[in-house]
C-alpha cells in the first residue's frame, strides 16, 4: 500500500512538473510560430526557425533532467554519432512503448536536427502537445481502412500528399524525421494478430519511410538507424515516472541512404515497390537479430 501510494504521488508530481514545463515552452513556441505564419518574408521565417528549435531544445533539456532526477531509469547507448545538427536525416526506429519519444529525445537532443514523427491525425487533440505539434509543422495523417479507400480511391493520396508538403517544409531546415516504421506500438496481441515472421518487431510498413524517400531524397543525408529495448520490460508514460522501468538499451547506426532508393515513385514503380520491400524485410531481420543480442548480451558472447 505504502508503495502504490508512493508511486501515485510520484506520477502526480512528474505530471504537473510536465505540465508546468510544457506550458511554459508552448507559450512563446505559438507566439514565434503565429509569427513567422504572418509575415513571411525569407530572414524572419529564418530567425524563427532558429527561435523555434531553441524553444524546443530547452523543453527536451528541462524533460530530460526530470527523468535524470525523478526516475532511476537507466539510458545505456551503443554508437552514438558525433553532434551533426545542421543536416537532414531519415531515422527509422522499432517502437516499443510510449516512453520511446522522450528517451529518443533525450538521447538526440542538440546532437542532431530537432526529431519531428508523423503523427496519427487523432493525436492534434491532445491537451498542449497537440497545438505544439502542429506549431512545429509535424505531420498529422489520417489512416483509411481498404474498404474506405476502394469507396472512394481518392483518399489513398491525402496521406500521400500531406507527407509530401511537410517534407517540403524540413528540407528547408535542418530536420531529423523520425519514422516508427511498424507503425504502432509492438504487443504481443498485434504480434500474434500479425503472425508477423520476427521475434521481436512487427511487420515494417514500406510506403511511409518510401513516400519520405521520394520527396526529401535529394536533401536527406544519412539514415539514422535505432533499436530501442527494455531488458526488464517496457512500460508506459506512467511507469517511468512511478519508477517501474529500470533500464532501456539504445543502439545507433549512422548509414548511408541507397541512392538508388533516392526520387523513386513507390506508387507508380513496381520494380521500385518490389526492390524497397526486399531491402526493408532485410533490414528488419537485421534489427531482429540486434534486439535478440541486445536483450542477451551475455549469451551472445558465450556464443
């Protein structure tokens, strides 16, 4: 009882410090945002750009610490690159729970382009984070069932269309665009459901990371790529700060993009279509086999 309570008042106390720090950002983040929307002219868009990633570094820093300070999690990172702020990157990620948005903020904060996801369009909605979101030109995109689409096939490029103008808009700035390419949290129910072929990932979807390929591909850099593993178990927002989550392991690798991948139309090419999906399968089982050794890392040595 006495550590249930303990753990309520450690959530409560880590939600209204988030709150207070968001709050406190968003407010000048929206003035500088509504700005630059209203006179947009070449320097002034530039100087709150810059503003703009300022806000948003200071929110990480402020987060970060709260983690540092109200949680005993412990964050162990494999090749982490040197600080490359000022370029363009893809970053391809399996996702495991919630608590991987602000641990990879934590981990690529000023040490590259703020990060910016494609967000589920239910998620503008959220209290504070929501306006935040879209003051920072993160993508919201609505997913449409086959049944709706063969309805009415012009929905299938709305999704198609809005990474198109937000991917505009980032390779004008330095920007790192995340992708959490199962594009849902793993579970074992999904997993099952799925009756995906790996151990540890759901099936990867190739259109959202293909579609950014398409429209960035000239400007974009590198490939960050990142497996993200909870060796005691992942958790939710509300177990990092009741402290139930120990530790979380965080591999990078700095890549290059194939340049044949680079401009291809996903849609229209289907020798693209065939060779994207193969070398994305690829990858994944990669990644598999990274989340297996990292999980085990003594069995994988006596091996």
């Amino acid at each position: 009882m006495i550590f249930r309570i303990g753990s309520s008042l450690r959530v409560f106390g880590a939600t209204l410090l988030l709150t207070l720090n968001s709050l406190l950002h968003i407010a000048p983040l929206l003035v500088i945002a509504l700005l630059k929307a209203v006179l947009r002219f070449g320097p002034v868009r530039v100087a709150c750009d810059r503003w703009l990633m300022a806000i948003v570094a200071s929110w990480i820093d402020v987060n970060s610490w709260m983690m540092d300070h109200l949680t005993s999690l412990r964050i162990e990172v494999e090749g982490l690159p040197e600080p490359m702020p000022d370029g363009h990157f893809l970053m391809l990620s399996n996702h495991q729970s919630w608590v991987d948005i602000p641990v990879l903020q934590k981990v690529f904060n000023r040490r590259l382009p703020m990060l910016r996801f494609f967000l589920k369009s239910q998620l503008i909605w959220v209290p504070l984070l929501g306006l935040a979101w879209w003051a920072l030109d993160f993508p919201f995109m609505k997913r449409y069932t086959r049944e709706q689409i063969e309805r009415k096939p012009e929905l299938a490029g709305r999704d198609i269309e809005a990474t198109r103008k937000a991917c505009e808009k980032f390779s004008r700035i330095p920007a790192t665009v995340g992708n959490f390419v199962e594009g849902t949290r793993f579970t074992r129910e999904k997993h099952a459901k799925q009756d995906s072929p790996y151990r540890h990932l759901l099936k990867p979807r190739a259109g959202g990371t293909a579609f950014v390929l398409e429209a960035m591909g000239e400007t974009l850099d590198q490939l960050i790529d990142v497996t993200i593993v909870y060796p005691q178990g992942r958790g939710e927002l509300t177990d990092l700060f009741a402290d139930r989550i120990p530790e979380v392991r965080v591999a990078v690798r700095v890549l290059p993009i194939p340049p044949e991948f680079k401009g291809r139309n996903y849609r229209q090419d289907a020798d693209f279509r065939e060779q994207f999906q193969t070398w994305l399968n690829a990858f994944w089982v990669e990644k598999d086999q990274k989340i297996e050794q990292m999980l085990h890392p003594r069995r994988d040595k006596d091996t």
